[in-house]
C-alpha cells in the first residue's frame, strides 16, 4: 500500500492570489524627478554668486556677460529639460540666482543696498523661471511646434541679448556674439532648423521690447 503525497505545485490562481512585489519603477522616477529639482535651487544660488564673482573681475565690455540675464535663463531652461516639473525647477533656478547673487553682495562685498533692486530682480526670476523652465520641457519632450518654440525661445534670449548690446549699451563685440549664438543655437537644437530659426528672430525683438519697457518702468 503506497503512502498518499500531497502536491507542492501551487495552482495558477493560487499564485495570483498572493502578493506580489511592488513596481519600483514609479518610485525610481519620482525620486529622480525630485532630486533634479532639489539641485535646480543651489545649482541657481551657485549661478548668482559666480555672475557677481564675475563682475569684479571681468574686464571691459565682457564684463557684461556677468550681468546677462540670457546667462541666468539658460540655467531655467536646462532646468526645466531635465524635470518632469519644469515650471517648478526652471523657477528654482532663478530664484536661486537672485539670492545667490544678492546673498553674496550682502555678506562678502559692499552690501546689496536696499531691497528694491532685488525686489525687482526677484519678481523677474518668478516670471523668466516658469517660462523658460516649460521652453526648456518643450524643447526635449514636446513634439511638433512644441519642440521647436522651445528651441526658438532659447535662441531668443540671446538674440535680445545681442540688439540691447548693440543699440542700448554700444557693445559691439559681444552684441555680435549674442546675436550670432541666437542664430545658432535654434540651428544646433532644433529637429526644424528653419521654424526655430524663425522663432529665435521674431522673439528676439518682442524681448527686446519687454526689456525696453521694464527698463522704463524700474530704472534698472
């Protein structure tokens, strides 16, 4: 008489009525998208103090690279092209700009002065931030015309650059370096060279303008 066994082989619906291991995947994701956006604040607050590091020992008309708000928005946009939070990073980084270069005035130059010029400086960053912080997510994960005002807004930044050097600051030399990297920027990132192209030039003068009226408008 043989001795009965008992089966060791779960059935199918026993194995699917059981826990499974939870997907990491999500996670993952949601903590990579969280520390790219903690290090959008210091990467910003470390831009601030290198551009007022760069003030005092710049020489000439390339002093004023030191003071480029094209420079300060490049670091929104490239922000912005590694979050899956791109209004929120690109905001970081100019926030993190404006206190990095204030802060460092404040504690190792002359002092900042009073609070009207980072005031203004500060309600700027919370405007440029969130604009190009979503270029900056358009340009990598958009797709038609998306991807390529992206691409354009960048160049566009450059470009306004380069007119107010060369017909508000009479800059010469670094008015043509701004407008020629406005040309090619948009031509290097663009999957449609011809309609970024065409966006970096129509944008460049609406910046301008904007730049003309805020100058007006603050004294700065």
């Amino acid at each position: 008489m043989r001795s009965s066994t008992t089966s060791t082989t779960a059935s199918p619906g026993a194995a699917n009525s059981g826990h499974r291991p939870k997907c990491r995947c999500r996670q993952w994701t949601a903590t990579g998208t969280l520390s790219r956006m903690i290090y959008s604040f210091p990467a910003g607050l470390l831009l601030g103090v290198l551009t007022n590091l760069g003030q005092g020992v710049l020489p000439g008309s390339v002093n004023s690279l030191a003071n480029s708000g094209a420079i300060w928005v490049v670091a929104a946009f490239i922000a912005g092209a590694l979050s899956r939070r791109p209004i929120l990073a690109g905001t970081l980084t100019q926030v993190g700009a404006v206190v990095g270069y204030y802060g460092y005035a404040e504690l190792f130059r002359d002092g900042m002065g009073d609070l009207y010029a980072p005031s203004v400086w500060l309600a700027l960053a919370l405007v440029a931030g969130p604009l190009f912080g979503t270029a900056g997510g358009w340009w990598r994960h958009g797709r038609s015309w998306r991807h390529w005002t992206g691409a354009g807004a960048l160049g566009a930044v450059f470009g306004m650059e380069g007119l107010w050097h060369l017909f508000v600051l009479g800059y010469r030399d670094t008015g043509i370096t701004a407008c020629a990297l406005a040309v090619v920027l948009p031509l290097l990132i663009s999957r449609n060279r011809r309609l970024g192209l065409a966006v970096s030039a129509g944008l460049s003068f609406v910046a301008l303008g904007c730049l003309l009226l805020i100058s007006l408008v603050t004294g700065l």
